[in-house]
C-alpha cells in the first residue's frame, strides 16, 4: 500500500472475516501485552467506524511470513476428537453428531459457531459444573444445538462437550458464512 490508496471491503465473495497485516503493527495501546480489541469484553481499541484512520508503528527489523490463511469453503469437514464428556449422549446422538450435514447459524459469531442440524439431547441435566474449554469444543447447551467454541470465546462452560474439533481445523471453521456455510464432523486418524 502507498500513502492515499483506498482499501474497501465489499461483500465477501467467499469466507468470512479478512485480516490486513502492517509491517510494524497498528500504532495502538498495550492492553494485556495485545493492540488488538476484545469486543465483547471492551477491551482494547474500540471497533473500527466510518472515517476512522489507523497509525502503523515502524516495521523495520520487523517482518517474516505470515501463517498461510485458511482455505475459502464454502462446505468443510472437520476432525474431532470425541469428549470429554462425550458419556453424556447416546450412541444414537453420537452418531447423528457425526453424520450429520450441518449448517452454520446465524448466531455464529467469533464468540462461537452456532450450528444448525439434528437436535442433540445430552443425559441428564443438560449441564456440568464449569469446567474448561479450548477453541474447538464442541458444547451442547439444553435446546440441542451444538456451539463450537472460537478465538474469542469463554475459558469455561457449563455444557457437555460431545467432541472438539481439531486445532488445525478451528480457523477452517471460523471462516465459514453464517446461514450458508455447511459442514460435517469427522473422527481425527480415521
């Protein structure tokens, strides 16, 4: 990019978030030893609007190749490890888990992947004690409609959790369109 370049996103042809990379970084404050912004939270810098101009900090001595990016699906499949509390189903839910096509919700943000399919019915209560969660957990809340816990999402929670999906495939995940993008699960070394 050179000085007065314009850069517009319109709508995605396929995926759905796109990152830009400065040399340097964003000339923004240190919160928590990140300059990127956790919405929901409030912290960090406040969301982007209309109008608003970036500073970059100097890049020299700084650089190297950025990961390769996940590839544009618009249909995934995605491997998982079952658990940890995968005890919690029955063999039948377990398997409409795994057969099922499913259809990435509306609802789906960089908080969670709601997904729309097969309404899952954990044993029980329908919940757990508190206990921890990575990006990938595959939690089934009450109502039967898994959430795949992404980047920005809890530390903890309180549903079982049928599977998790494998860390290479998480970013895979999270670039799937809300209402359009169709996935399906798969056991990890099968």
């Amino acid at each position: 990019a050179r000085p007065g370049n314009v850069l517009r996103f319109g709508e995605p042809r396929r995926g759905c978030r796109a990152y830009l990379a400065l040399a340097g970084g964003v000339d923004a404050a240190l919160v928590l030893g990140s300059r990127s912004s956790d919405v929901k939270a409030g912290l960090g810098v406040p969301p982007l609007r209309a109008g608003d101009r970036l500073g970059t900090r100097d890049g020299s001595g700084e650089g190297g190749e950025a990961p390769p990016p996940a590839p544009l699906e618009d249909e995934a499949a995605l491997r998982v490890v079952p658990g940890p509390q995968d005890e919690a189903f029955t063999p039948a839910d377990l398997a409409a888990f795994l057969s099922a096509a499913w259809t990435l919700g509306h609802e789906s943000d960089r908080f969670g992947a709601r997904l729309d399919g097969p309404r899952l019915t954990p044993l029980g209560s329908g919940e757990i004690a508190s206990d921890g969660l990575v990006p990938g957990c595959v939690q089934v809340p009450p109502d039967g409609r898994p959430i795949v816990a992404l980047a920005e999402g809890p530390t903890t929670g309180g549903y079982p959790k049928i599977a998790t999906v494998v860390a290479a495939d998480v970013a895979r995940l999270a670039q799937l369109v809300p209402g359009r993008g169709r996935l399906r699960f798969e056991l990890a070394g099968r």
